[in-house]
C-alpha cells in the first residue's frame, strides 16, 4: 500500500468518525458514509442494506438506479451471502456467480459488471453489508486494494452505526422515563391525600411496582355529611393500564358526586366504559357510600377482591363479588350491600396485597392479612395502614410483582 493510498484512506476514516459526531440521524450517517466510501472507491453505485425483521432492507442507495426500500432474504445474493459468510465478496464477473440475483438489471436494462461487498457487524453481530457496483476507473474492476480498503472503512462505518443505534435508544429510553416520571406525578394528583380533610373517616395508600400504577383509589366528603369512596384495580400493567385506570378514576369522581347509589354508579361506570375495552382488558372495583352521623356504610362490588369488615370484637366479614367487572358486558346491574361499622373498620384492598402476603394461595394471602391486622390493631387508622404495607414490603425476599393499594374506612 503506498503512503498516499493510506493518508486517503485515513482521511475518509476522520470523515467518517466526523459524521457521527455531527448527527445521530441514521438514515442522514447512512447517506453521508456511503457517499464518502462510493467517491472514495470510485463505484459506480453504492448501497447499504441493514437487517430488518430477519430481512436485508436497502436503506440507502446512489447511483443510477433507486433500489432503496428493496428487500431481499439473508440467504439471498451476494449482499446476503457476505453477511452470512461475514467476509468481503468480490465478483468480477456477476453474471457468471451463482449468487448473483439480476432482477433489478432485467427490470431496468442496467448492467452489473463487478460487485464489491463488506459486511457491516460488530463484536460478530451482523447489521447488513454495503455493496459497490461497477468500478469507474481502469478495466472497471475491483482490486485488492480495494477490497481491503472497504473490510477497513465497513469496520469503521459498523461502529458509528452500531454508535448512533445504542444513542438513539439510549435518547428514547431517557425520554420515556422523564415522560412516565410526569406520569407517575400526575396519577399521585389522582388521589385524594392532597386535596381531602384529614379528618375524614377514610384512609387509602397506593404502592406501584412500576413508575405507573393501575390501582387507584379515592374519596371525598360530600355535602349531606356523607363521604363517598372507592377502590379499583384495572386488569394488566404498564401505560395502557395507567391510562384506563385515569379514565375510571376520572368518571368516578364525576359521578360520585351526584349519584347516592354506588350500585347504580357502578352501573353507569361500566356503561361508560364498555365499548371503549381493548385486548380484553376490564376493571375490578368496590365503591361506597359512608355516613357517619347513622353510621351506615354502603357498598357495591364488581368483580373486585372481597373487601373485608373487622368488627370490633376482632370478628371478619367477607363480602365477595356477585356481579362482574366493569368494561365486560352492557347494560350489568349492580347490587348495593349495607353494614353498619359500629366502631369496626371496613377494608378494601386490591389483590397485590393479599398476593404479596401468600404466593401460593390468595386465600393464605387473607388470613395473613387479617393477622396483621390483628397485630397491628392497636395503631390509630392512618398509622395503621402505613405499618401494614410496611411490614409487607419488608417481608419480601422477592420483589413485588403486582400494585399494591389499601383503602380503609374506620370512624
């Protein structure tokens, strides 16, 4: 190699790092690289395909003909021959190789004469290969030069590649978490911690295992003494979930406010709700009306985990579910349950809970849960509350693997 091919060939190497410093875009690094090794090589036509869905996709192209968006098999071609083999391909004589695909010459008229292929990868991961077409100088073959010129610059363009990618992701995976950060901030202005009197006979407390949560729970003082509450749980995880959780906990606190029934808001809720259900998705909930003048407590359950009621003699009361979830089927009614707290405490709870308490069997979860309460019994309501999902979390040796929301009603 003499000295003024190497200086060149460095030149294009500087270019080439200078590229991917100035531009995250790949499609823009795609064009720039390739219009630098073209001129460097003197090629008639360039073209880099990258893997796409176990299929090379040409992403860029220059030269006479636009083949970009072509899309060929791995065991296709002298393109997928070079990735799979992940050597450089020379052909002097295309159509007398066996790989050669000449469809786009048939189609078009134009003529391949010499192919000159490097594969793009890193650390042995394949990302496509970059294909010249038709030396321009001398007998309008590729050398060996050449063919040692581009395994070096398609090393070096496989790097700022495979660079700008892992960027590119990283930039989205940061923006996705500042965007679920502003989310989880929006759901906690969803409960009603900050906008409730403390007094209230009701306290809830709400422990996502990811930044979002589909739990939810609420309650208000309404204007004939009467304090409306409820507790929900959405089916699945993650954003979708989150936002269906908002549009329930949304309508809920709507309607809650004039509707004295919740049997009859939760009728109106699954109304709301149905048609709107994707991928099977629906909502499980318990809403209620607490008046504590009469002392009377009433509630309705769609689907949700049975809430439970202490006494205070230390007896439970299980009320579970008779009518279904809501988003499920049009037109559900629901049906109203009365008790009377008489100094007892009413606990709704969502299935995390009782889950996180017992692996093996919701059923141990609850008995579980009841012994806790038990032992912590003697801490006025709100402490109480905290005190129960801290020894749970505490007690785990695994990582919880479900939201975890309480909601309790205690004059």
């Amino acid at each position: 190699m003499q000295y003024k091919d190497l200086n060149q060939l460095l030149k294009v190497l500087a270019k080439i790092s200078l590229i991917f410093s100035k531009s995250l875009n790949i499609n823009e690094i795609l064009s720039q690289i390739t219009a630098e090794i073209q001129n460097y090589l003197q090629a008639e036509a360039a073209s880099v395909f990258l893997i796409e869905d176990q299929q090379l996709v040409c992403r860029v192209c220059f030269g006479e003909l636009d083949v970009s968006g072509m899309k060929i098999g791995l065991d296709q071609g002298i393109v997928g021959k070079a990735v799979r083999q992940g050597k450089v391909q020379m052909v002097q004589n295309a159509y007398h190789h066996p790989d050669f695909l000449n469809v786009v010459d048939k189609l078009s008229g134009f003529i391949t004469r010499s192919i000159l292929c490097a594969p793009l990868q890193v650390d042995g991961q394949a990302l496509g290969a970059i294909e010249l077409i038709n030396k321009t100088t001398g007998d309008q073959q590729f050398s060996l030069n050449d063919q040692y010129f581009l395994e070096i610059l398609a090393a070096s363009a496989s790097l700022a590649i495979r660079n700008a990618t892992m960027t590119k992701a990283l930039l989205k995976q940061e923006r996705v978490q500042k965007e679920l950060e502003l989310a989880y901030e929006i759901q906690q202005n969803f409960l009603p911690n900050q906008r409730t009197s403390a007094d209230l006979p009701v306290i809830g407390i709400n422990l996502p295992i990811h930044e979002v949560s589909g739990d939810f729970y609420d309650y208000f003082a309404l204007a004939d003494g009467q304090i409306c509450f409820a507790l929900g749980d959405v089916s699945g995880k993650g954003i979708t979930a989150s936002l269906l959780m908002a549009k329930t906990s949304s309508l809920y606190h709507c309607l809650g406010k004039t509707i004295n029934s919740p049997a009859q808001l939760l009728s109106l809720l699954n109304q709301e709700l149905f048609g709107s259900m994707t991928r099977g998705m629906f909502v499980t909930m318990v809403a209620g009306l607490y008046h504590p003048d009469t002392d009377r407590l009433i509630f309705a359950n769609a689907g949700h985990q049975p809430p439970l009621f202490r006494s205070v003699l230390g007896d439970y009361q299980a009320f579970p579910a008779t009518d279904i979830p809501l988003g499920i089927l049009p037109n559900i009614e629901y049906t109203d349950e009365v008790i009377s707290l008489q100094r007892g405490g009413f606990y709704v709870f969502s299935d995390g809970l009782p889950e996180s308490l017992m692996k093996q069997s919701i059923n141990l979860g609850v008995e579980q849960m009841k012994a806790l309460i038990n032992q912590l019994i003697h801490y006025q309501p709100k402490i109480r509350v905290k005190q129960i999902l801290d020894l749970i979390t505490q007690s785990q040796s695994e990582k919880i693997t479900d939201d975890i929301t309480l909601l309790l009603v205690e004059k």
